[in-house]
C-alpha cells in the first residue's frame, strides 16, 4: 500500500478550512432540500430509464453501482417510499450485502438529454413482498427481490457535470472500435486459464441477449 502522505503533500483538514477556500452555498442550494417525493420528483423518477446507488458496509467501504430498465421502472409506492428491482446480474451482491449491514444508500436518477440530475438519500431495506414484486414484473418474470427505499431527503441537482462532460452530446462521444473492451479487461483481471478474449466476448454477448430478465 502506497503512503498517501507522501502523495498529498498539502490536504484540507477542516470543514472551517474547506469553507474558508470554496465559500458558503446559496440561500436556494441550502432550501431546495426536501423529505418526500413531491410531484416534481415523482416525475422525474417515472421518467428515469437509469440510476446509480451509493451504498457503504458497517465499516465504511463503500459501493456504487448502476440500475436500469424501461422509463419508470423504479416503483414509487407514496411519498416516502419507492422499490428499486433487482433484474439479475454477476451474483456479487455488493449493493444487497451492503445494506444488510448498513441501511444508508443514496440514489442517482438520470434521464438522457437532460442535464440535471434527481439525489435521493435514505433508509434501505431488501423487500421480497410477491405482490410488490409482481408490479415489477416485465415478459413475465419478476424480480427475486426488491431495494426498498424509505426517502430520507431529495433534491435536483444542476446540470454543470454534465454540461462540462458533453455526456448528452454525441459529437463528443468516442468511435465504438476506440472504446475499452470489456472482454479484454476481464481477461487481463480474472487472468482466467484456458480462456481466450473472444470466449469472454462471445459469453458477454450471450449473456446480455437471454439473461437481462
């Protein structure tokens, strides 16, 4: 393990030393936090195809990871709780793992072609309600479980990151034969015997045709 003292040579070390270089938020910023899923929020969430979950183990080692489907696909049960579904994936389970030992998760929602984003903090809990667990069904099959959320606080977030990383603008985005290949990471990773980047490719491929349901 690297000593980071020897790489941050000059760290922040209070809150009072971080406010005294970046400043105090605005009157707006410091009321636009709200408890509940208003109206506006539940709006934008039935139009979020895509959301990112932060979540973190009792000792502090934290997680974040990606949730997508159709637009809507995270159920709002009232104003104070919605259900994430839980479609089928690696079986690592971090994000599950995590909040059985800590229940504090924070959610991202995204909707393409728009810059801000929705943050939604609160208590998580894993739901295997069948009839909750219906309403999430799609061709059919529904999840094995569900991310309940009790909201704890949201509030929209500006569309500077977005605007600075031209994430919505296709002029800026990479040739696909440029782009990192996923088979050829997890080769380099897994260092797997007997395995070639074309099996990995080929078992990807698969996977992500039959197994998204």
């Amino acid at each position: 393990m690297s000593d980071t003292t020897l790489i941050w040579k000059d760290k922040i070390e209070s809150e009072d030393e971080l406010r005294s270089m970046m400043g105090e938020s605005s009157e707006l910023v410091k009321r636009k936090v709200i408890s509940n899923l208003d109206e506006h929020c539940q709006d934008f969430i039935s139009r979020s195809p895509f959301l990112v979950i932060s979540t973190s183990d009792e000792f502090g080692n934290n997680d974040v990871s990606p949730r997508g489907d159709q637009p809507g696909f995270a159920l709002i049960l009232d104003d104070k709780h919605l259900v994430i579904p839980e479609r089928p994936g690696n079986k690592r389970m971090d994000t599950l793992r995590n909040i059985l030992s800590n229940p504090k998760a924070g959610l991202l929602f995204l909707i393409p072609g728009l810059g801000e984003t929705l943050r939604v903090n609160g208590k998580a809990s894993l739901v295997k309600d069948d009839v909750l667990l219906e309403r999430m069904a799609v061709n059919g099959k529904k999840p094995q479980i569900g991310i309940g959320i009790e909201v704890e606080e949201c509030f929209i977030h500006c569309a500077k990151a977005m605007k600075r990383s031209g994430l919505w603008e296709p002029e800026t985005w990479s040739q696909k034969e440029i782009l990192p290949n996923a088979a050829k990471i997890l080769l380099a990773h897994s260092k797997l015997p007997n395995k070639t980047e074309k099996e990995l490719n080929e078992a990807l491929q698969i996977n992500y045709s039959t197994k998204l349901y």
